[in-house]
C-alpha cells in the first residue's frame, strides 16, 4: 500500500470522526427548538455540549488540513468548486460559536432567543449542506481536463444530493436526540427518547432509500457491506432508544454514521472527486496527492500528535461525563 492510499484512510477516518462528534452537536442545536420547552431546558441541551462542542470541531480543521497537505489538488478543486456552500458552513460555525459564548452574557430574554435563534440555524444548515457536498462528491461532478469544476451552484442541488442533505439533518437530529437522553434528567430525558424514536424511523426510511440508491449508481461489494452495518446499526439504534438502553443506542447511532462514511469513501476509492464528464478527468489518490516526502513527514507528525489528541479528547469527555438537568440550572442561577 502506497502512503497515498494511507492518507486517503486516515482523511476518511477524520471525517468520520468529525460527523460522529459533531453530528450530535448539530443535533442538540436543532433539538434546542424541537424538544426544549423553554430557557432552562434550552439551556439544559446547551450544556451538555458545551465542554465538548469545541473540541469537536478540531476533527474539521484536522480533516481538512490533511487534505490540503495530502492531495492538494483535490483540496483547490473541492474548496474552489463547493465555494458557496462551504462558505455557509463555514459562516454557521463561526456564528454558531460565537452564540454559544454569547447567549449568556446577558440576562435579557429577547438577546438570549435571538443566540438560540441563531444555534438552530446554523446547526441545521450545516448538518444539510454536509450531506449534500458529500453526496456530490460521491455522484461526480463536472470536472474538467484542467481538474477544475466547471459546473455552478445550482448543478449542486440535484434529487440525489438534497436526499444526501435530508439523510444528514435526520441522522444527525437522531443522533442528538439519543445523546440528550443520555446526558440529562427527567422530562426532557423521557422528551429525548420519544423524539429519538420517532426520527428513527423517519431516518431509516430516509437513510435505506439513499444508500441503496448510492450502491445502485457508484458501488461495489466493499461498499454493500458497509451498507449492511449501516441499516443494521441504525436498526440496532432505535431499538435500543425504544428499549431504554440510551449507552447502546448512542453507540449504534454512532456506527451508523461511521458505515456511511465507510460506505461513501469504499464507492469513491481509488478516486477522491470522480469526474462526471469523462472517467480519465477524475482526480484520484494517485493524481491529486503530495510527493512522497511530504507524505512520509505527515506519517511522523501524525503518528506522534494524534494519540495525545485523543487522550485528551477522551479526558474531556470523561470529566463530564455525568447527566445534568434543569434542577442543575436553577442551582446555578441560585
């Protein structure tokens, strides 16, 4: 195995770690209008993300560094092709930051409903367009001889892609929603776990069309098994919620999403932007990587910086690790 062909794994395990993590964290945000009921409980569903929701974002900046350094030309021909869309993202996740730290600093009510305004709109518009990017990627673009997207916006919003988009926000919501009944108290626990089983089904529906429609147009026999475990984790997930095991349940909502990753990466391989207008223009782990050097340097640096970020990841999660709720809230305010 050429090193390319190693970076090409380790940016889809990045990937997927960064919709794993952040997949919840785009969840609790649109969950901050579907389930709370008010303030304290919007601010319940904030706190359980609130040590966690930037460190989460390192798997992107990781994510797309790697890519930058590792296939160059397939960073200038996804960031300059996908530029409106990824400027969105990019636009929600900086508003989104900025709302988490600002919503509390002052106690006036209609400043705090526009920050929690704002939460819900940039987690839900990124959790669509993630789906839609991936899925156009997937799908195959207008890329020219010159390795350079030629097709508009507006070609980026086909029936295939916006199902993508529509897979990611339910997913996402779904994983949220587990995650919140897996991290709070009382009502809005029992809230979560019925929410989570009715998104469930919604997003198994959703989820078993699209998959099955990628396998039908891009896949192969590695990408059929991924699309097993991802039906069957999924199915696993919603089970367990129904069950009551919400420590199961958030760990098959989490395989799920790490399946589909599999599954979209196994159709790409050994292309990382297929070319929708001839085959021979697609950008592959071959053509669109480093040098050889640059490759072997990142191996090191990866390999040296990476278990230390997981410690400390894991350290994190593990220190708030316990469920809060509203009484938590009031003794705070208190």
């Amino acid at each position: 195995m050429h090193l390319h062909d190693v970076w090409f794994v380790l940016i889809a395990v990045l990937w997927t770690g960064y919709f794993f993590l952040e997949g919840f964290d785009f969840g609790i945000g649109v969950l901050t209008k579907l389930l709370a009921r008010d303030r304290t409980e919007r601010r319940v569903l904030i706190n359980t993300i609130g040590p966690v929701w930037d460190g989460n974002e390192v798997w992107l900046l990781t994510a797309g560094g790697a890519t930058f350094a590792a296939f160059p030309d397939w960073y200038a021909t996804l960031f300059s092709g996908f530029y409106l869309p990824l400027l969105i993202i990019l636009v929600c996740l900086i508003v989104r930051g900025v709302a988490f730290e600002y919503r509390a600093k002052r106690e006036d009510e209609r400043w705090q409903r526009s920050w929690e305004h704002a939460i819900f709109w940039t987690s839900l518009l990124p959790a669509v367009l993630w789906g839609v990017a991936f899925a156009n990627i997937v799908r195959g673009v207008k890329i020219d001889a010159n390795k350079e997207y030629v097709g508009g916006f507006f070609a980026l919003l086909n029936g295939y892609a916006l199902l993508g988009g529509a897979v990611t926000l339910t997913l996402f919501t779904f994983h949220g929603a587990v995650f919140a009944s897996l991290k709070t108290l009382g009502p809005i626990r029992e809230r979560a776990r019925a929410t989570a089983t009715r998104l469930g089904v919604v997003v198994t529906v959703l989820a078993t069309v699209f998959l099955i429609w990628t396998q039908l147009h891009t896949g192969n026999g590695r990408s059929l098994v991924a699309l097993i475990v991802a039906l069957a984790a999924l199915v696993a997930a919603l089970g367990a919620n129904v069950a009551g095991r919400e420590g199961w349940s958030f760990a098959f909502s989490g395989v799920t999403i790490a399946a589909v990753m599999a599954m979209f990466f196994l159709t790409l391989f050994p292309d990382v932007m297929p070319s929708s207008l001839d085959p021979a223009w697609s950008l592959t782990v071959g053509n669109a990587s480093a040098t050889p050097y640059t490759l072997r340097i990142m191996t090191w640096c990866a390999g040296i910086a990476t278990p230390l970020v997981l410690l400390y990841q894991g350290w994190t999660y593990w220190v708030f690790r316990k469920r809060i709720g509203t009484q938590h809230i009031a003794e705070a305010a208190h």
